[in-house]
C-alpha cells in the first residue's frame, strides 16, 4: 500500500535530509497519501460496478419468448439495459474523478520501458 | 424561401465560421513545430478537449448510418449506447499511464509510444522494434484510411441534399475536402479542435430538436414501442443467445478497437494536464446518452413513422425522416437543416482528425521521423495535401468492392491493442512477441473475414484475432524472457 511505502521511506529521508522533517510535515504526507489510497480503492469500487452492469445490461438471463411489458415507455429488457448505461455513465464518471493522472512520468513507476 | 435555399445559406455561413476559427488558431499558433501543429502545443482546455473528443468520437457514421441499424435491428441495438460507452471506460486502462510517460518524452504520435516502450533503454532497441512501429503505423493509416474515404463520401452526399442538388455530389467531396485541408494546414490541430468544438455543438443541438419532434409526432416512448410491437413483433423481443453473444463481443470490440484510434490517443499526448484530460473523460461518460441512444430511438421511431421501407433503404432513415420533417415547413424545415448542417459538421470534424493523425503518422511513423524535428510538421502538412488530392478521385467511384480490405477498419485495429493496453502494463512484453502476434491476428481476422466468416457465433473475427494475437505476445514473450535469463546465467557461469 501507498502509505505503508511512504512510512518506509521515513528513514531515508530523515538519513538524506540536513534537518530531521517536522512530525506536522510526516502526518501530512502519511494522511495524503491515505487519501490517495482510498481514492485509488474507491476507483476500483467503481470499475468493478462497471463491469457488473455491463453483464446485467446483455439480457442473456431472460427468456426469449417472455411476453412484451413496457417499462418507462421501453421494453422491460431495453428499460434494465439502458439504466445499466445510465449507471456506466455516472460511476465512470466518478472513477475519471478520482484518478489522479500524473503530468511527469517518475523512473521507475510504470508504464514501464524494455531493457531497465 | 425553399429547402434548397435555406441550406445553401446555411452551409455558407457554417464555412465561413469555420473559416473565422482556424484563422483565429492560425494566430494563435506558438511555433512552428511538430508538437504544436500537431498537438496543438498540449494545452488543449476541458472544454474544449472534450468537445473535440465528442466530435471525433461521433462520427457521420453515428448521425447517418446507427438510425439505419436501429431500424433493420430493433430495441437490441440499444447496445450501440452500451458500446460507445465502454470507449470511455476501457480509456482507463491506457491514458493515466501514457500520459505522463507522453509529456516526459514529448510524443507526437502512437508510434513514439511503441519505439519508447521496445526502445531498451539507453541500450540499443529491442530486436523486431523498428518493424513493430512500421506495422502498428500501416495497420493504423488502413484503419483512417478507410475511416477518411467514408467521411469524403458522406460529405458529398449530405452536402448535395441540404443544398438540394445545388452542390453536385462531386463538387461536394472536393470542394469541402479543399476546405478541411486550408484550415487543417493553417492552424493544425488547434484548428481542427476549435472546429471540432463548434461542430459538437451543430450536432447536438441538430439531434435534440429531431428527436424532440419525432416524440412529439409519435404521441411519446410508449406509443412508438406499442406501435413497433404491431408492426414489427421480433423488433420488441428479448433477443437470442446469439445476438447476446454479439452484443457483448460488439462491446468489446468498439472499446478496445476505438481506444487505439491515432486521434484519440493524440488527444491523450494534447491535453493541458492530467486533470483536465480525466475531467473531459468525465464529461465524455454522459454522451453516449446524448447521443447514440438518441439516434438509436430514432431508428426505432422510424419502424413506426416509414413503415416497411426495405433493408436496402435503411440506411436512408435519416434522410427520409428530415425530408418529412421538412415537408412541414416552417420550423420543421429550418430543423432539417440544421440537422443536416449538424451531420456534416460531424462528418468534417471525423475527416479533419482523421487526416491530422494521418499525415502525422506518415511523417512520423512510417518515414522515422521525430516529433522534435522541426521539418516534421511541415512533412506531415505535404502529406495531408497529397492524401487528400489522392483520395478525392476514390470518393468519386460509387462503387467500392474492390476496396474491401480498407472495410476491415476496427478488426485491423484492435490487433494493435497488446502494443499499447499490454505492453503499458506488462513489463516482460517483447517487441518481436509483440510483432508475430500482430502478423498472427491480422491474419486470422482477415482470412476469417474475407472466408465468409466475419462473425463465428456472434463473435466477431477481429476479436478472434485479437485473442490469438494476445496469446502469441503473452508465450512468445515468457519464452524469449526464458530463454534471456538462460543465457545470461550460462555467460555468468
């Protein structure tokens, strides 16, 4: 986990740095990087629900001869198909919300590169 | 004033707007290399990066063609919404790991991507690296190749029926393809995503007021279904395994095929930052609702409203409902032209994208050329020229059998998905595995295609492909990574 690794780290820094880092500067990293943590969980949350919409939006679970009954001016099936979509929309939405998209790629976090 | 009439003021006025926007880019231009021609030098806004990405993404295709499918098809081509939205959502798998390594390494098209990842490092590249880029780079040009003819065709036609005639259908694919490559040429893609946004606005205000009309003329949702129940009972049915199979294999296909559209990834390399890509991505999740669902209902709509047309003239649903709807006058006929203003808006917006990663893949790509060469964008503006001059005559033949390969758009890029969705992920993944698997896939997809079998129970040949081509990268990598490891422990011994 994110912050268990940055809690690792303690050691190196205080071993590199001239100063001892302040106890304030150490709580905040640890609590960023718990937010972090629990943002990239939520986000896989979310994926996941995704991923279960999409099979409950394909009615091969239902009878093909069932008789018509019309939900929200739809056929039942297309009515729970298309709430699926609804639910795709706005749970990627959120995902796309909580994913922190770095602007500099750091050596040795992925992607990763051939021959390193 | 006539129908004719109004749309030819309408299609002036548009070009003229058009006109005003890329010379607006044209001073806004900060150099003259390839990352701002071609990128627009990567500082694309939300708005509009995500309107660009909502213009490129709909294609005329989506406006013209979905109607006709969901009219021949019936309530399952609900699945186009399902489709279209896993675009979006398999993005997540690619652009928060491309795009720091793409702003680090300034790329400017997908092919850096391949030449970094199989690039070895400070050593020399992988084995098999050089003819990857060439094959990932071919495979792509085919694939917006085809995509490109399909838009300069649907200009013609679309600019001779909102003119009524006025503009031949020839003088339509030439006169606007001459007008995409001025602005294209003169303000590169920050030209093309200004455009881009002003088209997805056209077309989205065109759609709503269509849709909300055929609502309204068919009494609302209940009555169109009840109607297309009647007419047509096996449009309302649950479908069948087979179809189920289909739909999910058509999901599948759309969203990781459309991932690994050049323009798409482009637009990854040409957003501001991190933020505003994931937040136009955001944005982006709610459109196929505003969209591809819309002309879905209306394709079913028109069960009701045309009756039984024929299968040969399904594709005309949506010209033949505007011609009802402008038979109304009034309103309805300022509607209709809007819409088809709005559906050539959306045809230009996929052409200009098209052209713009075409010509950058060509000077790139395939000619080896650097992004940070400054001849580079003035190579790819040669390019744009010389396609387009070679492609118009091809536009011009109504006939295009003998062009059945450039068909095979989507089956022949989804086999470049493990270059970019695997290789981001998988650190073992060799160039050489990923090569044969490339060569294994398409071969699969296209014998199977042009064998008569472009689908084996509802699953599509390119994912066929696809599946083949992954499980060459994924044993010829572990082998060849063996097999490293083997000799090195025997040179150390």
């Amino acid at each position: 986990m994110a912050w268990t690794s940055s809690l690792a780290n303690w050691p190196h820094c205080l071993g590199e740095s001239a100063k001892p880092a302040r106890m304030s500067d150490i709580h905040s990293t640890v609590s960023s990087d718990r937010r972090a943590s629990s943002r990239a969980r939520m986000r896989r949350l979310l994926l996941s629900g995704i991923a279960v919409l999409y099979v409950v939006s394909v009615p091969w679970y239902r009878e093909t001869d069932a008789p018509l009954r019309v939900w929200f001016g739809l056929p039942d099936w297309v009515a729970v198909a298309l709430g699926c979509y609804i639910g795709v929309a706005v749970l990627n939405a959120m995902a796309w919300r909580l994913t922190d998209i770095p602007d500099q790629y750091v050596e040795g976090q992925a992607p990763e590169r051939s021959g390193k | 004033m006539s129908f004719g009439e109004i749309g030819t003021a309408a299609l002036v006025i548009y070009l003229l707007t058009l006109t005003g926007i890329a010379e607006v880019a044209r001073r806004a231009r900060k150099d003259t290399s390839a990352g701002d021609h071609f990128l627009a030098g990567r500082d694309l806004g939300t708005m509009v990066l995500f309107l660009t990405l909502y213009a490129t993404a709909y294609s005329g295709n989506s406006l013209l063609a979905y109607p006709g499918k969901a009219y021949s098809s019936g309530f399952s081509f609900i699945m186009s919404t399902g489709f279209m939205m896993a675009i979006i959502v398999v993005f997540h798998v690619l652009a928060p790991k491309l795009r720091p390594i793409a702003t680090t390494f300034h790329f400017v098209t997908p092919g850096d991507w391949v030449r970094h990842r199989f690039g070895g490092g400070a050593g020399s590249p992988e084995p098999g690296q050089r003819a990857l880029v060439l094959g990932v780079g071919s495979l792509m040009c085919i694939a917006l190749m085809n995509f490109l003819l399909a838009q300069l065709k649907a200009m013609g036609h679309v600019a001779s029926i909102v003119t009524d005639g006025a503009v031949p259908y020839e003088f339509g694919v030439a006169g606007l393809a001459a007008f995409i490559l001025f602005y294209e040429t003169r303000g590169g893609m920050r030209a093309v995503a200004w455009t881009d946004a002003a088209q997805a606005i056209l077309m989205l205000v065109g759609l709503s007021a269509l849709f909300a009309w055929i609502l309204d003329g068919a009494g609302g949702m209940d009555t169109v279904t009840r109607t297309v129940a009647k007419l047509r009972p096996e449009a309302v049915v649950v479908p069948d395994a087979k179809t189920c199979v289909g739909w999910f294999s058509t999901v599948a296909l759309l969203g990781l095929g459309s991932v690994v559209y050049p323009q798409a990834i482009q637009r990854i390399y040409a957003a501001r930052d991190g933020r505003t890509l994931a937040n136009s991505f955001a944005l982006m999740s709610f459109m196929p609702l505003a969209t591809t669902l819309v002309v879905t209902l209306i394709g079913i709509a028109a069960i009701g409203l045309l009756g039984d047309i024929g299968q040969r003239e399904a594709d005309e649903v949506l010209p033949l409902l505007l011609a009802s709807w402008a038979e109304s006058g009034g309103v309805g006929q300022i509607g209709a032209v809007v819409v088809f203003v709005g559906a050539l808006a959306a045809i230009m917006s996929t052409a200009d994208s098209c052209l713009l990663s075409l010509s950058a893949m060509m000077a790139g790509d395939l000619l080896g050329n650097s992004g940070s060469d400054p001849t580079t964008a003035k190579r790819g503006k040669r390019f744009a020229a010389v396609l387009l001059v070679a492609m118009i005559p091809v536009a011009f033949i109504e006939e295009l059998s003998l062009w059945r390969l450039l068909e095979l758009k989507m089956e022949l890029l989804l086999q470049c998905v493990p270059a970019f969705l695997m290789a981001i992920h998988w650190r073992a993944q060799r160039a050489d595995a990923t090569l044969a698997g490339l060569v294994v896939g398409t071969a699969l997809s296209i014998g199977l295609t042009f064998s008569g079998f472009s689908r084996i129970y509802g699953i599509h040949a390119g994912m066929l492909g696809l599946t083949l081509n992954a499980l060459v990268v994924v044993a010829g990598s572990t082998v060849m990574r063996r097999s490293i490891v083997t000799q090195s422990l025997t040179t150390q011994n």
